[in-house]
C-alpha cells in the first residue's frame, strides 16, 4: 500500500509536469503576446538559446510568401520596364530576398513546423490579387509608378513584421530582423524620391 501510494504521487507529480510544459508550449506558439512566446519559444528553457522560438517561426511563416511577392514584383520588372532606376532597384531586391526565402525556410524545416501556421494573421503590405494584375499589365512609365508605390507599401508592412523578432534570443533571427529594418527603410527612402521625381 505504501509503494502503491508513492506510485500514484510520482505519476500525478510527471503528469502534472506534462501539462504545464504542453500548456507552455501551446501559449507560446499559439498566443499573441510576441515576449511571452520568445521566453519560452518552441524549445524548453533547458535547450540551446540558438533554438527558434514559436514567435520566429510564425515570423517565418508570414514573411516568406511576403517575401515572395516582391521577388514576383520586381521580375515583373525585367520585361515591364526599361528604366535604369527601376530595373536596379528590382534586382537589388530580389537579391536580398530571394536568399531569405531561403534562410526562413531552413528554419521551419528544422524546428519540423509547416509551412502553412494554419490560420491567416495578415501581412501588412501585401498587393491583392487586382492590384498585381494591373502591376502585370502595366508598362513604362505606368508600371514604374504602380511599381513604387506597391513596394513601398509592401516594405513598410515588411517593417511592422520584423518587430516581431527585433528582440529575439535567436542570434540569427535577431539579425535578419536588423538587416530587414536597414535595408527596407533605406529603400522606402530610395523609392519616395524617386516617386516625387516622376
């Protein structure tokens, strides 16, 4: 009776330890609140800090095809323009993202996560499905137009998206937030002028 009564102790003790460490996993992948999802991340506490939190992945999750829009964009580019300025820019783009599609998806791919999150969060920025229809039609001196102000919203969207990881125990995150917010807000600057020159 006396082993039998620790028996049931330790099974509640190890249960009870399974559901507050599944409930910490599901309030950090799941919730809102990007701190308390980094805290604990997709890893136990005891894991390395270099392990991606749930707030990374699901940053990954959105910037990807977010991503992958701009690189669509700026192709469109190549056959839609003949302006140096523009056809520069587009290539500079799709230079710096095309590789972070890459980087993003060996973090899902790692952490064993999909890519879908399974439920939309909104990606601030991103063109609808008309307005990149008319981006596609348009040429010349009308595309450079649609061209700029399209990516300037979607960079601008791009900039509230990577505050989510700005703050990261990831060191890789953390920096790939950092070169977003730099070389984004240099390009909104770049494109703003260009638009008033026109």
């Amino acid at each position: 009776m006396f082993n039998k009564k620790y028996t049931i102790a330790g099974i509640t003790a190890v249960a009870l330890a399974g559901a507050v460490s599944l409930s910490g996993c599901t309030i950090n992948i799941g919730g809102t609140d990007s701190k308390g999802m980094m805290d604990g991340g997709m890893m136990s506490n005891n894991e390395s800090s270099s392990a991606y939190s749930g707030t990374d992945i699901m940053f990954a999750q959105m910037m990807i095809p977010h991503h992958q829009q701009a690189v669509d964009m700026s192709t469109l580019a190549e056959t839609n323009t003949t302006n140096p300025e523009i056809l520069a820019l587009a290539k500079q783009i799709k230079d710096a993202q095309a590789p972070e599609i890459k980087q993003m998806t060996a973090w899902i791919e790692s952490s064993g996560a999909g890519m879908d999150m399974g439920h939309d969060m909104g990606m601030g920025g991103m063109l609808t499905d008309e307005q990149m229809t008319a981006l596609k039609n348009a040429t010349g001196a009308a595309f450079d137009k649609l061209y700029l102000e399209g990516m300037i919203g979607h960079h601008q969207g791009a900039l509230q998206m990577a505050k989510m990881i700005e703050n990261s125990d990831n060191a890789e995150a953390k920096k790939l937030a950092a070169n977003i917010i730099s070389s984004q807000s240099a390009e909104i600057d770049k494109m703003k002028q260009m638009l008033a020159s026109m």
